[in-house]
C-alpha cells in the first residue's frame, strides 16, 4: 500500500505547482497540509536563487548566487548557487517537528516536502527528520524528488525505491491530467492511515 506520493523529472517541469494544485484540491476536503516548497527567486529575468515558502506563507533563503551571498567561502554550495543552511534549517525543522512525533490521527493531515534534493541534503538534521516522518506508520508525504540523472544521491535513491511510496513522473503531456490520480491516492493514503 502506498503511503507516500512524490513526484519527479526534469526542473522546470512543473512540479511545485502540481504539489501546489494538489493541496489545494486536499484543503478543499479538510485535509491539513503542512509543509514547504522551494521557488525561484529571480531579478528581473535572471534567475538569482531559491526560497523556501511554508504553506502558511512564511519565507526563507534557501540559495544565492555568489555575488548576492555575504560569506563567499560558504561550504555549501551547488553550481553558481550558495546554500544557507541555517536560514533553511531554522524555517524547515519546526515545521517538520510535528510530523516526526506522532500526530493526532483525527486530523487528516498531510506534510508536503518539496523538494528532497541536492541543497536540502547538505543539512543533516533534514535527513534524519525525513526519514522519521516517511517512516511513521501515521504519516502521509507528498513530495518532490530530482529526476535520476549523472551522480545519484543515495538517499533520494533510498526514498525513490521505497515500498510505500508511489512516484509519478511530470510530463509537460502528462501534467495537467495527473492531478486527479495524485489526488486520489493521497485520499486512499489518509482513509488506511486513519483507520490504522
């Protein structure tokens, strides 16, 4: 039985706001969704870096530039962009903080991750958070993976080949239909959670 929902392929695509148009279809039945997304953060129309947005709309830095980045000798780094792990951290683990214990499982509720991917997995509290939550018999995660390509990272490898996961790959054909299917299983994911 699938328990979790991510998505995937290439970026652009179109997976944050799938997993945007997804919660709001679940809000529309009751379904709490807690959680984040990652956005692009762009100058005119130059991309500059990434947020990080909670669904409640509280924003973070999750990346940088170098040029827009005060400490130029950050460890954290991918490509041109300078990772901020503590503004990460400090927005993204209270908010997992609720998914890692085990919740009231009168309230359908489910944590939106987006994305599980190279920048969050410089922090290490982020993966030991990631791995309680999907591991929790009383959770429900939907979210984002990067398309498999070039050197793998494990521990998406790890979450893509799970049992109770099912993943959907984002198409720019098949992206708009796929609402529906993503949807319903999450609802089938809540109905056996609940009743566990």
């Amino acid at each position: 039985m699938h328990r979790h929902v991510f998505l995937t392929g290439p970026p652009g695509i179109g997976k944050t706001t799938l997993i945007q148009k997804v919660s709001e279809v679940l809000t529309t039945f009751k379904v709490h969704v807690d959680g984040f997304y990652t956005e692009e953060v762009r100058l005119g129309q130059r991309r500059v870096g990434f947020d990080v947005v909670t669904m409640s709309g509280q924003r973070g830095k999750l990346a940088r530039i170098s040029s827009d980045v005060k400490n130029e000798n950050s460890k954290y780094r991918v490509g041109q962009y300078f990772v901020d792990i503590v503004s990460f951290e400090q927005l993204v683990l209270p908010l997992m903080d609720r998914f890692r214990s085990t919740p009231d499982t009168r309230v359908r509720s489910v944590c939106v991750i987006d994305e599980i991917g190279k920048m969050e997995l410089f922090s290490k509290p982020f993966i030991l958070d990631i791995g309680k939550i999907l591991n929790n018999p009383s959770n429900v995660v939907l979210g984002t993976l990067p398309v498999s390509s070039g050197r793998l990272l494990p521990f998406v490898e790890e979450v893509r080949c799970r049992q109770d996961v099912k993943l959907f790959n984002v198409t720019r054909e098949n992206r708009d239909q796929v609402l529906h299917e993503i949807v319903t299983t999450i609802q089938e994911a809540l109905k056996n959670t609940n009743t566990d």
